[in-house]
C-alpha cells in the first residue's frame, strides 16, 4: 500500500471514529502488547507467542500514525528530547563499566 493511501485512511479513522475514541483504542493496543509480552515472560519464548506480539505491535502501531499525523511536531520535540536523555545515561554507563 502506498504512504498517501495509508495516510488518508489514518485520517478517515480519526474523522469516522474521533479522536476521543481513538484514545481509547491507543490505550487499549498498548495493554494488548504489555499483555503479550507477559505472556512470553511467563511462557518463555514460542513461536506463536511471538507471532501474537508482532500483531499486536502492528495494531498499536497503525494507531500510533494516526496520533503522529495530528501532533508530529511536538512528538518530534519530544523525541530529540527523550533521545538526548537516552545519549547521556549510555555514556554514563559506558562510563561506569570504565571504571
């Protein structure tokens, strides 16, 4: 499928079901993969558990596009942000195995 064919559908999701109930289906895909991912720490790793993981993530994510395509700016900010936080706890760390 093509970016501008999946960006309009992205869009028509936010339009038909609005953007309140998209929240709720954002929260509902996020404890869907928490719940997988439980699964596979407690089952340990089989492969259909990890097949469900993956479809999971790719319900989360389709819903997670739609939040980008309406706040990608102070997603992005936040992300440079999140991004150099993560840049300095590695070189901590790297500094603490130095040591």
């Amino acid at each position: 499928m093509k970016d501008e064919e999946k960006t309009e559908i992205l869009l028509e999701a936010i339009n038909v079901y609005g953007l309140s109930n998209q929240l709720l289906v954002l929260s509902e895909e996020c404890s869907e993969v928490i719940k997988e991912i439980m699964k596979i720490k407690r089952w340990h790793k089989t492969s259909d558990k990890w097949q469900s993981l993956i479809e999971e993530i790719a319900d989360l994510d389709v819903v997670l596009d739609q939040f980008k395509l309406i706040y990608i700016d102070d997603i992005l900010e936040a992300k440079d942000k999140k991004m150099e936080r993560l840049k300095g706890r590695l070189q901590e760390q790297k500094g603490n195995y130095l040591c």
